[in-house]
C-alpha cells in the first residue's frame, strides 16, 4: 500500500467533496477507508495498491470531475 | 469541453445577469414581451449549462447533488413556461457560487498565510563545493546549505559556521531575533535578519518543527467532531430525500410550480458548509496568535472545561530557581561567598547553579575531599577550612550549633516559599540562602481572566512540598493545591476529577506531564515548539507563552458558539422556508434560491468573525 496526497485547486462547494470521494472510492485498487477529502486544505488523501494502479489514474478520476489536480506525493 | 466550460462559470453568470437585466428593462419600459421572452430563455439555457454538467458528473459517481436539484427545477420551470423564474434561479445559483468561493478564500486565509511561509528553496552545496539554488524538496539530511541575510532557514538544522540572528517568530511567536553561532539549532521556516551561516539538516520536510506545525493545523481544520459527521451522513441522505419528496408532493398535487420550488428550497448548502467554515476560520485565528487547536472535537471539550489542572515548575513559575534571600552571620561575608562558590561551581544540581549565578565572578579555591551527602548537601575542604553546604539536616550531623535567632530566621525564609541552603565554616554556621522559583509575569492577570470565563476549578499540582505549592496558590487565586505528587500521584488526581463528572484541562511543560497531558480532557502543552510538546497534548500554547491560555480557551468557546449559530441558521431556514411553501402565496423558486444562497453566504461571514476573534477584558 503506498500513501498519496493530492492536492486540488480550492475546493468550494460541499457537493465536491461526496464527488471526489465516490469517485475515488470506486477506482480499483484503492484502500476504501482510507480515502479521506479534506474540505479546508482541498486535499485528498488515500491509501493505494500501486500494482493495481498508477498515481496518474486517481489524478485522471479526479480531474475527470473536473477539479484541477496542482500536485500530487506519494509515499510507501 | 466540460471542464472549459465550468472554468468560464463567473463570466456565464455576468452574461446571464446581462440578459436577465436587458429582459426586465425591455418588459418594464418597453413593454416588449417578446425580448423579455427570448433573454430569459438564452440566461436561463446558457446558464443551465454548467449546472448540468456538474449534476451530471456526480451522477457519473452515483452522487445525487444540489446541482441535480436544481437542473430538474430549472427544467421543470421550462416546461410550465415560467421562464422569468428559471433564468433568475440560475443565475443565482451561479452568482452564490462565485460568492462563496470569494468569501471561503477569505475565511482560510489565516492557515493559507502559514503555510505560505514554507520555504521553497535552498542554497545546497554540490559536489565541486559550490552553492546551487535547488528545490527544498531536494535537500536530504546531511546536505551542507548556505542560508544567507533575509532568506527563510531551508531545514531543521545545525550551524556549522558563521553567526547571525535569527528571527523565530514562525516557531515560536516570539519574533525577537535570536543569536545563533556554530553548534546552534535552526529552524525551518525562520529567517536569518542577519549574517550568514552554513547549515547541516538535520530534519527535512515534513519532519521539520514548522513542517509538523502545518501538518497539524491542516488536519485540525478539517478534522471532525461527532456533530459533524452526523451532519455529514445526514446531508448525504437529505438531497436524495428532497428530491423524493418533491416527486411525491408532485404526484399528488399534480403541481409542477409546487414540486420545483421546494427541489430548490430543500438544497442543504448552509448545512454542510456551516461547521467546517467555523473551524477554518477559528483555527486559523489560533494560529495567528500562536495557539494551535487540535481540531473540532479538542475545540468543543475545550470550550466546556470546567477545570484546568496546572503543573507548577515551568507552567506558573519560570522553572529556573533563583536566590531570593539571603543572611550573613558573620562579618567576612567575602570568604564565605568564595568558599561556597567554589563548592557549588562543581556540582549540577539546579540549586547549585542558582547560586553561583547569584555570586557572580569571584575568586576560588581549590576543593578537596569532595563528599556529597544524599539528601543533604555538599562536604568539602576548601583553603583547609571544612565547609558543609545543605540543608538542615546536614547541619545536624556536622554539629553545627543553630540558635534560636537562626531558627527563626529559617521559619521565616521558608513562610516565603524558599527552598533552604545553609552554610557553615568549621563547625559554625555563617549563611543562611532562601531560594525560590519566580512566578512567570502576567500569570495572575491570566488566572483571574480565566476565572471570568467561567472555570470554577483551578488547581495546581507539584511534586514540591505543600508549603510551597501553598504558596503559589495563594499568591496567584488558585482553588486548590496539592504537593509532593509524582506524575502518577497527578494522572490518578485527574482520574478522580473526571470521575465527579468535570471537564478537566492540564496544562504542563509536555516534558514529565505526559501521562497527565494524555489522561486530561484535554492536554494543554506549554511547548517552545518542541516535538513532544506538540504531539501528545490537544491544544498547543507556542513560546511557552501563558498568556495564550485565555485566548485559547476564549476562542474555542467562540467557535463552539459560532459553530451551533451557524448549525441555527442552516436548519432555521430550511425550516422557515419549507412552511412557508405549503402555508403561503408568496413563495416560489426564485425567493427559495435567494434564500439559499443568502443563508450560505451568512454562515460564511458569521465564520469570518471568528478571524478577528481576540480577547477583552
């Protein structure tokens, strides 16, 4: 499991947050409980299986949502 | 194409308030129906349009959003031809939108200045010795770094050469300069005002002291309480709820008007934006003023406190004992200082150190025959003259004769709380040394301030003798005092507190007091930024600075009362709005979105008082 952190343009809305979140948590490969979007600090934080999939495929779900991904850190 | 169009979101919502004004103008003074007509139909299609794609992309993750909502209404409104409404609610919808992104920068504004004063690069020393701007992401520990005048200090790290000062204020929110020469600790996110050093990290990144202080204050602001996450699952199943209800009311009354004006009434913005634009802002306000509040659950506990246990030494006194009093029983007072400087120069014990602090430089002599006698003194010859330094006890067994004058002399000096040194000379005693811990300045003030707010318990705990503890607590108001207690002794003390059903704060130096700091509702920790300190306790006071205490406990019982008004307002005009659909004429869709954005729009700015939230009195 390897530990992201992305950040995200300010997010305003309270909707973005259940978005962000469903979408995340429906990606494969992806520590459902650890999936936690921070409202203030607009940052996702996660739990992932990088043999399952890449840093590049959460960003493109998020993005996808059309939030804009400023950067991402993954740790192990 | 999507994300295009919701990037231009702020310029639709102009162009929708442009059509929208050129149809009323054309009605009202023109009386030109047609062009009314057709602008409400282009501001409320253009404005549609975001919306929509934003309803739809929840929709995509199985979301059912306010977004939603309000395309069915808009739509709704369409088809009953009620095109003034739909083309005002949008725009609204996206005027409120703008809005609240502009007033939410402002409210986190505080925490965004923090962590903008991270460092971004650092001068590192390559391979061929020569200094190179790089990323402060590419400094690892042990990299040699140049940090030069007004440039931020990269790392956590030691001087290797050269002297400057340093101002901390982003540490330690004290911002007086701070000298630093070789072997120096540096931090951080600090900046050297002057002179230039060369630095080895020791800490990089995250692992930093400035880089936990942001890690920390970003989690408390977004962290939750139990409230909030009922509020949370609450708003998921709201919206869906809504929308189901307004079908029913719609399949029963057949009344398209009806249905759409409450999809639009019911959407839960206020609700969800509420509580986290208090924490934000409040947070944010600590952080200004070097107090860090854990998050929202520390900030409710805190604001119900109804006790607050102190540590002593190091919390409301100085923690650094000095000489207060002193008596000569002879008249070469000189050859008594210089004998008991010379004995006390060698020892560590902190009584020691306070009085050679307060001889100063003076002339020694050679010690022999050291002897430490535990639990009582020091034992030496010093210049062939045997000197005994201690307590009373000591003097016993030396057989120092103490008369009744002394004795005398000795209760008094203990009256002021004074930690006893006697010294004698061949068997007779010639000085009588009262030491004591001064209490930090503007602790009084401080109490009494605190007593205002509310706390009915203060209590001092130490593992000082009663006396002294007595003391303290009489000077400064306190309730209660308890002496010579272990760190247990406290921890079982804040046990039994809790068991009487009060919300017990501790407040201590975060060094010996963890188990306390831990136990307590909530662990106050007088911390110079150092890492313990800021990891086991719930609130944080920087610089150790007791003046804080007021300010925290006044701001979080400012955010809990902020966050319950804005709880108030959310549900109070959903509620006002909602009867008022089924019990009056005069409600429909577009006062609905009014209302909506103006609630959300008023726990936004009732959240940004809290920025200026200081305290009076």
């Amino acid at each position: 499991m390897q530990k992201a952190t992305i950040q995200l343009e300010a997010l305003v809305c309270p909707s973005c947050m259940q978005k962000i979140e469903n979408a995340v948590k429906a990606l494969d490969g992806v520590n459902k409980d650890s999936v936690k979007v921070l409202f203030n600090s607009s940052k996702v934080k996660l739990e992932f299986d990088a043999e399952r999939l890449s840093i590049e495929n959460i960003e493109n779900a998020i993005s996808s949502l059309g939030y804009v991904v400023k950067k991402s850190q993954v740790k192990s | 194409m999507q994300r295009f169009i919701l990037s231009k979101k702020n310029q639709i919502a102009l162009i929708s308030s442009i059509l929208i004004m050129t149809g009323f103008i054309s009605k009202l003074i023109f009386k030109n129906e047609v062009i009314f007509s057709w602008a409400m139909i282009a501001a409320s299609v253009i404005g549609i349009v975001p919306i929509a794609i934003q309803a739809y992309q929840a929709l995509k993750v199985k979301v059912i959003s306010i977004d939603l909502l309000v395309t069915i209404a808009v739509g709704g409104a369409f088809i009953i031809r009620n095109l003034e409404e739909s083309a005002v609610v949008t725009f609204l919808f996206l005027f409120g939108a703008f809005l609240e992104q502009r007033t939410l920068n402002k409210t986190r504004s505080a925490i965004k200045e923090l962590t903008e004063m991270a460092p971004e690069s650092a001068l590192k020393q390559m391979e061929n010795g020569e200094f190179e701007e790089v990323d402060v992401d590419e400094v690892d520990v042990g990299d040699v770094l140049l940090v030069k005048t007004g440039s931020k200090v990269p790392v956590d790290g030691t001087v290797l050469t050269g002297e400057g000062y340093v101002n901390e204020a982003t540490i330690t929110g004290e911002s007086v300069p701070v000298r630093k020469n070789v072997n120096s600790t540096v931090y951080a996110g600090t900046i050297l005002e002057n002179g230039t050093l060369k630095i080895i990290a020791d800490k990089v990144g995250e692992d930093t002291t400035f880089g936990k202080i942001i890690e920390l204050v970003e989690e408390a602001q977004d962290s939750k309480s139990e409230t909030e996450r009922f509020i949370d699952r609450f708003s998921r199943y709201y919206t869906p709820a809504v929308l189901l209800l307004s079908f029913i009311v719609w399949l029963f009354s057949r009344n398209i008007g009806l249905a759409i004006t409450i999809l639009v009434l019911g959407c839960p913005g206020a609700l969800v934006i509420g509580v986290p634009v208090s924490s934000v802002a409040g947070i944010g306000n600590g952080a200004r003023y070097g107090v860090l509040l854990k998050g929202s659950e520390v900030i409710q506990d805190f604001s119900k406190t109804d006790t607050i246990v102190f540590d002593k030494t190091g919390t409301l006194t100085i923690g650094n004992p000095k000489v207060a009093d002193t008596k000569f029983y002879t008249d070469n007072t000189d050859e008594v200082l210089n004998c008991l400087a010379s004995i006390e120069s060698e020892s560590g014990h902190p009584l020691a150190k306070a009085i050679v602090e307060y001889i100063g430089e003076t002339t020694l002599y050679t010690v022999e025959n050291t002897d430490v006698v535990k639990c009582g003194g020091i034992v030496a010859t010093v210049n062939k003259l045997r000197v005994a330094v201690g307590n009373a006890a000591l003097m016993e067994k030396e057989n120092v004769h103490i008369g009744d004058t002394v004795r005398a002399d000795i209760e008094h000096f203990e009256k002021k709380g004074n930690s006893l040194v006697l010294v004698s000379i061949d068997g007779d005693l010639k000085a009588l040394i009262g030491i004591r811990d001064q209490i930090r300045p503007g602790v009084k003030e401080e109490i009494s301030k605190l007593k205002r707010m509310g706390v009915r318990n203060l209590i001092v705990l130490s593992g000082d003798n009663q006396g002294t503890v007595d003391l303290v607590a009489n000077e400064l108001g306190l309730t209660e005092a308890h002496g010579n207690m272990l760190p247990e002794d406290k921890a079982d003390y804040i046990k039994k507190l809790q068991k009487e059903g009060r919300v017990v704060a501790f407040v201590g130096d975060g060094v010996n007091d963890s188990p306390s700091l831990a136990l307590a509702n909530i662990g106050i920790a007088m911390g110079g930024g150092t890492d313990v300190a800021i990891e086991t306790s719930d609130v944080v006071l920087m610089n150790s600075d007791f003046s804080r205490l007021s300010h925290a406990l006044g701001l979080s019982k400012a955010i809990a009362n902020n966050m319950l008004q804005n709880i108030i307002i959310a549900v109070g005009v959903v509620l006002i709005l909602l009867a008022s659909v089924f019990f009056s004429s005069w409600m429909n869709m577009s006062i609905a979105m009014l209302a909506h954005e103006a609630s959300i729009l008023a726990v936004i700015l009732n959240g940004m008082r809290l920025l200026r939230y200081s305290v009076t009195g």
